[in-house]
C-alpha cells in the first residue's frame, strides 16, 4: 500500500502567496502599463482565473520582459493550469532575473520535483534553505524528495533540523514518519503519525499512514478506523482515491471480498493515480447485468502479472455467457500466444495504451467494429461476481494456461541434464521503490535457500541480473543457471514453458511468478502476511498448488529464508516434504 508523505507541498497561489507578491508590484519599478497589466494579472489570479492571468502577465511582460514579477505571476498561472513545461519556463526566467529570491526557487523546485526532475528540484530545495535553514516547506519537500531516491539518512537529516526549528509541525511529524518506516523502523513510525494526529486531530495524511502501519502489525481493527477516518476527512480528490483503494486491499486481507472488490474500484476511479481511460464507445458491464448469449469486451489491466492473475476468471465468465455467447479479451500482446492457446473460443489482441501528462489511454484497435460488442468491463470487476467469496475460487492443481506442450517437452530435456532438484527462483521486482523495497529479501538473505544441497537453481529473474548471478557464485559458492536461448522478460509464452518443466518455482510475486503458478508449476511464494492476493489466507486461492510463507514479523526475512531452505532440502534429498501446496 502506498504511504503519503507530506510533499511536495505549498501553493504558489496560495493567498498570503499573492499578497507577498501584491506589495512587491506596490513598490517595483516598471513602466506604468507593465504595472498596470501586472494588477490585472494579479486580480485573476486572487479570482482563480488562472487563463485570464497568464494573458495579464503577458501582456506585461511585452512592455516589459525583464519583468521578474511578470515571469513569476506567469510561471504560478500556468502551473495552476497544469502546463507544466510553460510554467518551468516562466519560473527559469523569473529566477534567473533574482536568484536570491526563495519564492521563486521554492516554486520552481517543487514543479520540477512533481515532473520529475529530481537533481533539479534538490538543487533548488537546497538553495532555498541556504536562505532559512529548517524552513518548513522546502524542508519538507526536499525530506520527501530523499525519500523518493531511497536516501533516508540525509532525509532524516533535513527533516530533524526542521523540526529543531518548528516542532509543532504535523507536516514534519508526518514526512519524518515516513521515512523511519521506509527503513524499516514501523514502531517509529507510528509513534510519529501519533504526534502529527496529537498537533492536528483532523489530519487524513496521518490518519492514512497510521492506518498502514496499524495493517501491518495485525491490528486489524484500528487499522480500518483509521482508514475510513482518513477518507472522511481527506479534501484532495486524488489522495481520497488512493485511500478508498487502499481500504479495499486491507477487507480483501481480511477475506471480506464482497465490500473489499467494491471499494477496489477506486483504480478506476478520474482521480486515482495515473488512471487508465478506457477508450471505448460501448455500455459498460456492471454486476447483475444478463450477458448470457452476449457479446462480452474485457481489458487487461494494471500490470502483466494482474492480466494473468485475474484471468483465473475467465472460464467463469464463458460459462456465464452460454454457448451462444462470445468474449473478446486486449491483453498485452507478450501474452497472446499464452492466452489464445489456453482459451481458443476466446478472440484476443492487444490493447494499445498511450500515456501522457500524468494520463494514461488503453484502447483495442483491433476491434474494427466496436458495435459488435454488447458491453465491456475492465477484467478485473469480473472478480466483483465471481470471486466474491473463497469458496468460488477453483482447484485447479495444474493452473489454467497451457504452455506449448512441444517447449515444455524441449525445456525438460535440456533440464534432465542438469543434477538434482531443478528449482527456478524469482528475489526481485523491476519496480523497486521506497516502500515497495519492503517487500522483498535483501538478495544476500537466500543464502540459505541458494546453498540446499541437491538442488540446482534456475533463473527466471528477468532484466539484468549478471550483478546478482555472479554474487551467488562469489559470496555463496552457488551457480545460477542461466538458461539459454530465453528472453525472460518479452518471449513470456517460452517462460511459462520453462516454469512448467521445472520441478519448483520459489519466489516473489511477479509477472514471471503468476506465469508460473498460472501454467501449474509447483511454486512456493515468498509474501508478507498482509499481502492483499493472499486474501487472508494461509495459501494464495489464486493457484490451489501454490504453498505461501511469510515472515513472523515485518522485515524477518532470515526466519522466512530458513524455513523454505530446511522444506526445500527435505524435498530434494529423500525427505518426505512435497513441493506442492497441502
């Protein structure tokens, strides 16, 4: 679950912002249709009629262009607008024209930091707390940005000298909360979120964050007070989407998938973080609506790993369309050959997604007659009917894709030439950020799996992994075999092929661990106990033959690592300890 920090914060428009810069026109000196037009600009601007300003400012600067008022006030109309690269540009000049004017860096700073740029925003963070050291907001802003680059030390740093300065800030409490957390340090964390609630009761950030640490150590109950508290109280659109998604995935931990998948909506949701927009022109599907004899439309969503997760739904939704019926399913195009070969009478292409300005736009152009389709829904709301309670989730020991039989064949060959238990392993993710580290064993943690003996261990780790691989060799005296001829990351129907022929999978949840488990592999998943696809259970109901460990307390991954070394070694050296779920 995503944590707020409190950055980056502060409001270029904010009114005692564009009072400070109403005395500053009372007393520059500029031509008097320059000022004039600066007034004007100014008088939008208090109005919120942020077009109107930038045309203001504009027009003064044609009298003027060496105007830093005027570059300023068209710099905040236009981030008010949401055009940020025009609005970095107006900042630039505004600056450039007064470098020692810690407004303006402050305001450029955090536009670059929403826009990524992060040297940049640090750079300018830095310079304005050359000019007030322990200042709240750029304080604040440039602990978030630390945050963000996984530098939590300096983070800790800047937040503890701001605080030395305004230790009544909830903002500080907060942020600094964050940070300790993502190191790991939760009983730190909360009692930080419990001094920003004890300065400001009403707080939904703290309310929020509380409530995920709260999740964390099993108590359940607070936690969701909290939650819920958190959305009452929350007036940022963007940050109540983000809550109500996180609500959903802490009553889906609790095996309450009735009003957990009614709150998971929220992705879906405008104001949801980088949302998907469907491009589609048709009725949308909604619970209870007859699709028997139908022509049913459903998107893949999210990332590859979910495609493949919640397509355990699809048999379910075949039968619920008859056999008059007909589903088209966009998926990403690496799992075409995968998908169509275990679903025949399904039709399914790619879908295309464009992104930009923060937006993203999925939509399937190989559907050239959208009036065909009789509705269409996100794969994922299917679960809302048909996984609503755990009794419908299947057993289904040999998973629900099928592999190319013949690459199954070939891979078990090239496998039988290799000693022992042949055991894929999975120890990371692509998108490795500052919480999501959390998640996932520091690599030298498997050196007690990676040194069972009578095993040999195989990658199906994708990107590259070289640094890793010849870790293992030089640190554990442990060979990961490299398997040739194999793209892990894009040739995903041969992955699910090599899974299938191998006689463990052991890991984390990935794109290549749901492949996995999807095609049947015996698989042995490496999650935290809250882990919202575990649906409160011991196992994962997902694949039935899946077997699920978790660390006894949050970060004890030597325990976890322990365990799956002394089953893994019974497996594979005559104990009596099976390698699938049970």
């Amino acid at each position: 679950m995503a944590i707020f920090d409190a950055g980056p914060v502060g409001d270029a428009a904010a009114p005692e912002k564009l009072a400070r810069l109403s005395a500053e026109i009372a007393s520059a000196k500029a031509t008097r249709e320059a000022l004039k037009s600066l007034r004007v600009a100014l008088e939008h601007a208090n109005g919120d009629r942020f077009a109107e300003a930038c045309t203001a400012a504009e027009e003064a600067l044609t009298h003027d262009p060496n105007l830093v008022l005027g570059w300023h006030l068209l710099g905040i109309a236009r981030d008010k607008l949401n055009q940020r690269a025009p609005a970095l540009d107006a900042y630039e000049r505004a600056l450039a024209l007064s470098p020692a004017d810690p407004d303006i860096a402050h305001d450029l700073g955090r536009l670059a930091f929403k826009m990524d740029m992060l040297p940049q925003a640090e750079a300018l963070f830095r310079h304005c707390l050359s000019f007030k050291l322990g200042a709240r907001e750029p304080s604040n802003n440039l602990g978030a940005l630390l945050r963000r680059q996984m530098r939590f030390d300096e983070a800790i740093e800047v937040l503890r000298a701001a605080l030395m300065a305004e230790p009544e800030s909830a903002m500080l409490w907060l942020t600094l909360g964050t940070i300790v957390g993502d190191k790991g340090d939760i009983d730190q964390a909360e009692i930080f979120y419990c001094e920003a609630l004890r300065l400001e009761p009403d707080y939904a950030k703290a309310h929020y964050n509380l409530s995920n640490i709260l999740f964390t150590k099993r108590r359940h109950e607070e936690a969701l007070s909290h939650c819920r508290r958190a959305i009452e109280l929350s007036d940022v659109p963007q940050d109540t989407s983000m809550m109500r998604f996180a609500l959903s995935t802490m009553l889906l931990a609790r095996s309450e998938l009735t009003e957990g998948w009614r709150y998971y909506d929220a992705r879906l949701e405008p104001t949801y973080a980088e949302p998907i927009h469907f491009v589609v022109d048709r009725p949308r599907w909604t619970p209870g609506t007859d699709i028997r004899g139908r022509h049913m439309m459903l998107f893949g969503e999210q990332g590859l790993g979910d495609e493949v997760l919640f397509a355990n739904v699809l048999d379910d939704v075949l039968a619920e369309l008859g056999p008059e019926g007909r589903l088209t399913v966009a998926v990403t195009d690496r799992l075409l050959p995968l998908f169509q070969r275990s679903y025949p009478s399904v039709r399914f292409g790619p879908h295309a997604t464009l992104k930009g300005d923060g937006r993203a736009f999925r939509g399937a152009q190989f559907i050239k007659d959208w009036n065909e389709i009789d509705y269409w829904a996100p794969l994922g709301a299917m679960l809302k009917t048909h996984r609503a309670e755990l009794s419908q989730f299947p057993i289904r020991p040999s998973g629900y894709m099928k592999p190319d039989p013949a690459r199954v064949q070939q891979w078990r060959e090239r496998l039988a030439m290799l000693p022992g238990l042949k055991v894929g392993v999975l120890w990371t993710s692509l998108v490795i950020d500052s919480s999501r580290h959390l998640y996932f064993a520091p690599f030298d943690d498997w050196r007690a799996v990676l040194q069972t003996p009578g095993v040999t261990f195989v990658n199906l780790q994708y990107g590259d992994q070289s640094q890793a691989i010849a870790h293992a060799r030089e640190a554990f005296g442990v060979e990961i075999h490299q398997p040739p001829g194999i793209d892990l990351r894009n040739d995903l129907d041969d992955v699910a092929a090599l899974s299938a022929a191998l006689d463990l999978v052991v890991g984390f949840s990935n794109a290549s661990f749901n492949l996995a488990a999807a095609s049947g592999a015996p698989a042995w998943l490496i999650a935290v106990e809250s882990a919202w696809t575990r649906l409160g259970t011991d196992n994962y109901p997902w694949y039935s033959q899946v077997r699920a460990y978790s660390p006894e307390a949050p970060g004890d991954w030597t325990s976890v690592m322990a365990a799956i070394a002394t089953d893994l070694n019974q497996a594979a050296n005559g104990g009596t300890r099976a390698v699938a779920a049970g």
